[in-house]
C-alpha cells in the first residue's frame, strides 16, 4: 500500500472520532489529575502521572501501528510460486487473483487480505496477519487507560462538587479541586466515554483471546461450522472424515503465533495429517455445494443498482429494500444472475460474467455480486417440468465441476465422500444444533431452495464473513460455461 492510501485513512468517521474523543479524555484527566494529586514530593504522584503519559503514548502508537502498517494485501494478480497449487485456492475476481489459505477479500478495502479477521470501522482498516498484535495491544492499553481515568476523574469530580462541605469538616487539605461548569460538564462525559470504550474494549478483548487461543478467526470458526454441518446433514451415510482444523497447535503455539512475529502470512504451521490446502479445499467444497443450490434468473428489465430505485421500480420496492450494506448491482437485460438468497422484492446473487466481458477482460463497472429488484427478473425454465428443470441445471453444474476438481479429490484426502450434494438426503436434526442451520434444513427439505440463503449468518458483518470465494478455477470458470450452455 503506498503512503497516499495510508493517509487516506484517516479521512474516515472511524479514526476521527476516536481520536477526538482520546483528545477529551486525555485533556480532562490532565486537568482533574493537576489538582487531584499533581506530581508533587511523593514518589506515588510521579507514578500516577506517568502511567497517564504511559497510556496516552502506548494507545496512539498501537493505534496508528493498526492503522498505518495494515493487516497485509494480498498482491493483485498474486499467484501461488506451484502452478499446481492454484487448483486447491480459490480465486478473486475483484483482485484477479487467487487467495493464500487464510486470506479473504475485504469489500471496504477491495483488497484480499492475509489472515482476515475482521474489517474495524474504528482503524479504518482490516486486522488480519500483521497488525492483529497491535490492534491487541492497542485494546489492552486503551482498557487499562479507562480504569486508570476512571480512578482519577471520579475521585476529582467528587472532591470539586463537595469543596464546601470538605471546608466545613476541617478537611481543607482535600479541597483542592476547583470546578467550573465547562469542567464539570467535561468530567461527566470523559466518565461516560471511559466506561463505555473500557466495556467496548472488555468485549473486544475476550472475542481476541477466542482467535488467540485457538487460532480461529471468526470468518474461520464460521468455516468449521459449516463444515462440520455438510458433514451431518448432506452425507449422513457416506462416513466422511471428520474435519480437522489445521491451524489449532495448542494454546500456547498459538500465542506465541500471535505475539511473536514469523512467517509470511501465506504459508502456515498445520496439524500432522494436515496440509496446506486443508482449509482451502474445505472451502471451495463448501463454494460448490452453495452454487449447485443457487437458481439461475435472467434479467428482462434493466436494474440501476442503486439503493433506492424509487423512479424505476417505484415505492414498495424501495419500501422493502434489505436493511444491510451489501452492495447492489445493475443489471441489463439478458444478463444472467445465478440467485442464493430472495426477499419479496429482492434478491441476492451473482451476475454471471458474458463471454464478451470475458474475452475482452473487460469487466462492467460496479459489484458483480450483491442485492437486485426482483421484478427485474425471471427464473430460467425449459419446457420439461420444474423438477426436471432443477435436476438437469444441478447435474450440469455437478458435471462440469466435478471434472475440473477430481484432482482435488484425488490427490488430498481431505474428502471421501464425491463432492456432489446428493439430490435424495436424508437429514438430521440435532438437539441444540446451530439455529441457524435448523432453519436451513428446513428451506432443504420444502425443496424452498431460493431462499436457502435468506437466512444471514448469526453475525451481520462483511460479506466476506460467511460468503467467501468468488468462483474458483482458472478462467473462464467452469460454472459460467454450464451456465450458459444451457441459457443459450
Ligand atoms: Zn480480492
Ligand atoms: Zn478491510
């Protein structure tokens, strides 16, 4: 990232209110504290003074450590030294290149990212492989700063609003604090930002230590649930091997991982039986199965692509649109759109990239990916029966996709079951499984395949918290051309 961009960051909400508000508390603890108990002949007041300076120093540098040196990206066009390997990465269509295991695109940074935790509106930045110590750090001393703060501003502000009565007791010594309105008033809000940021910190801490401790980002514990779920519920019968996280070393492995600096960020230490592209394979089989239950629409009236198409689609679309930041696309009429999620009025999917764009490697401006008025569109059927129809879309996309990735198959023995979702499955539904899958089994077994995927994931953060993975493959990706075999 070059130094322009690093800058850049800071013109965001994010940075801006956090430094201002580290200003206020800094500026009131500073005053309160000179007539609290000033640096003065006891070794105590020297202490306390220089722990505020400790603090102010130790949160700003980890803060602009997160900010500035990033979490590490991904280089565009990135290619893995085997040409081999590229089989078991998946691909990303933004950066037109394939992602190291661990790594995901970020949509705010439309960049891939190495060891993506998550995107911090606060650093404007992602945290992932190379600043996640800092942004630790940065939590842990801004949490130990507010308990310090809150320590010496109560205490002030007590003693400045009981000053009389102090006098009138014979405690003169203590009344040292003189407050005005504008103190008061500071003193009030600085105890509410510390309690505040220390609790958001508290909780922000205790999620870190989960990542920390067992080497698991979010986005991957999501993997792992999801694995374990198409494990259980598409093949019951077939004895798959369970699924063995390769990244879990031990706690203390895993510590030392965070803490001490080693590696590149695209190859990792992984569990004997375990190799590189254990995850990676996971994940594309996962990929898979999600776009053989994706529908295929074509676009006969164009989408805008923005937010509130009042003009073209009138008002009960736009009083309906999904209340989330997902990007939505245009569309022009023709286009094809493979659909994993639908509302009333929107739906969810991916435009299928025309030979054109692909040949000319020219791709149309905006998301490819994202929400769109579903009156814009129409489900492809054939003459045949819907069933049928179903059938024959799924067995193509299985064909095709099983051809370009039986060496997956063969060559790790990640799985053993065929990678295909079975069409006849009979599943199972546990006490005390993930709500969230229940209700996927539900939309599974009333054949309600469209809206599989209306139901987010128990978190609402980045796209790229549980829809990872653009198609994968070389292009021209093998699904775009069972696609539109069949729609032409
Ligand atoms: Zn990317
Ligand atoms: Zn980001």
């Amino acid at each position: 990232m070059n130094e322009k961009n690093e800058l850049r960051r800071f013109l965001h909400w994010g940075p801006f209110i956090l430094l201002s508000l580290t200003f206020v508390v800094t500026c009131t603890t500073l005053h309160m504290n000179s007539m609290w108990w000033p640096p003065g002949p006891t070794w105590g007041s020297w202490v306390n003074y220089c722990l505020i300076w400790f603090h102010v120093f130790a949160v700003l540098y980890n803060f602009l450590r997160t900010l500035m040196v990033g979490p590490g990206f991904v280089p565009k066009k990135w290619r893995p030294q085997q040409n081999e390997s590229t089989k078991f990465l998946q691909y990303c269509q933004r950066c037109e290149g394939y992602k190291p295991p661990r790594s995901h695109h970020c949509r705010r940074c439309d960049r891939c990212v190495l060891k993506m935790d998550h995107h911090c509106p606060w650093v404007n930045n992602c945290v992932g492989w190379s600043n996640q110590a800092s942004f630790v750090y940065f939590l842990l001393f801004f949490l130990s700063a507010s308990v310090q703060g809150i320590f010496i501003v109560a205490p002030a502000l007590f003693r400045g609003v009981s000053k009389r009565y102090l006098i009138n007791i014979n405690m003169k010594h203590l009344a040292t604090v003189n407050l005005t309105m504008l103190s008061c008033l500071a003193c009030i809000i600085t105890l509410g930002i510390y309690m505040g940021m220390g609790l958001a910190c508290l909780k922000l801490l205790h999620m870190q230590a989960k990542v920390i401790f067992t080497n698991k980002t979010e986005i991957e514990r999501w993997i792992i649930k999801k694995a374990e779920f198409r494990r259980e519920a598409y093949y019951p019968g077939k004895h798959m091997k369970p699924f063995v996280y390769p990244y879990d070393l031990g706690w203390r492995s895993n510590y030392r991982q965070m803490f001490v600096p080693s590696g590149d960020g695209y190859s990792w230490t992984v569990l004997p039986g375990c190799n590189q592209f254990t995850l990676t394979v996971e994940q594309l089989e996962q990929k898979k199965e999600k776009r053989a239950r994706a529908r295929s629409y074509k676009c006969i009236s164009p989408a805008t692509g923005y937010c509130l198409p009042i003009i073209s689609q009138g008002i009960w679309v736009c009083m309906t649109i999904p209340c989330n930041d997902d990007p939505r696309i245009a569309l022009k009429p023709g286009d094809l759109v493979r659909v994993t999620r639908s509302h009333q009025h929107w739906m969810y999917g991916e435009r299928v990239i025309s030979e054109e764009e692909e040949v000319e490697r020219k791709q149309r401006s905006g998301a490819i990916k994202g929400w769109f008025p579903r009156v814009c569109v129409e489900m492809i059927v054939d003459e045949g029966s819907d069933d049928e129809e179903n059938n024959r879309t799924g067995g193509e996309t299985f064909i095709v996709d099983n051809r370009s990735e039986g060496k997956v198959e063969s060559e790790t023995e990640d799985t053993q079951a065929g990678g295909d979702v079975p069409h006849e499955v009979r599943y199972s539904k546990k006490p005390g499984m993930d709500p969230y899958f229940k209700r996927t089994l539900e939309l599974i077994e009333n054949e309600n395949y469209a809206n599989l995927d209306d139901e987010k994931p128990p978190w609402d953060e980045d796209e790229a918290e549980y829809d990872f993975g653009e198609p994968e493959g070389n292009t021209p990706s093998p699904w775009i051309d069972g696609t539109r075999k069949r729609a032409l």
